[in-house]
C-alpha cells in the first residue's frame, strides 16, 4: 500500500471545504483528478515531472473512489485522517450527536488487535 499518498489525500482533502464537498459528491472523479494533478505537486514534482513513481494501488483508488473507511483502515491508512474526514463529509446525514462516529466505530467492530500497521 502507498499509505504515504493515501495519507495525503485524505489529510489534504479533509482540509480543503470545497474538496471535501467535491470528493463527498463526486468521489470517484475527485480521486482521479487528486492523484494525475496534486499528487506530483504535493511530492516536489516540477512541470513536466509531475508524474511520479507514487501511485495508488487499484485497490485504493477503489476505497477511496467508494468512501470504503474500512478498506482504507485495513490497508493501513491512518484511521484518524479518515475518521475526521468522513466526520466533515457525513456527519450532516445522521440526526443525533455522534451517530456518524458511531456508525464508523460500528463498521469496524470486526476488527481485533494487532490492529494494521499505520506507519508511513
């Protein structure tokens, strides 16, 4: 897993309100666009060396591309990073306090320590 770039999308989206809108609407095309055009900025690329040897997996972009916290989670991205993005991108749809958090904590009820590594 490229946890690093994961990480970075998330971390970059989650502090963007207008990508946050964008990726909570149009996941997907958000994903692509982050990664052909921000991604190479974000690792030093110049210009015409934009593209970079850091890509996300199929499997990624497919979790990030479906909002799947945990696929991300098991991959090894940062489970703070996606929590207080799907907070800022899903809280809005639950009518009680927490009950977002809670649905996130629910979904991940299967898993049991050694949790995955989140080392970047």
């Amino acid at each position: 897993m490229s946890r690093y770039l994961v990480d970075k999308f998330l971390f970059t989206v989650d502090r963007d309100p207008e990508l946050v809108e964008r990726y909570r609407e149009e996941p997907r095309a958000t994903v692509e666009w982050w990664e052909a055009e921000r991604a190479g900025e974000l690792l030093g690329c110049t210009g015409p060396e934009r593209t970079t040897w850091l890509a996300f997996e199929p499997a990624e972009r497919e979790a990030l591309a479906t909002h799947d916290h945990v696929a991300l989670f098991e991959m090894g991205a940062h489970p703070f990073l996606t929590l207080t993005l799907f907070i800022a991108m899903f809280e809005r749809d639950h009518e009680e306090p927490l009950a977002y958090q809670l649905a996130y904590a629910r979904a991940l009820a299967h898993l049991s320590l050694p949790y995955p590594d989140i080392a970047t």
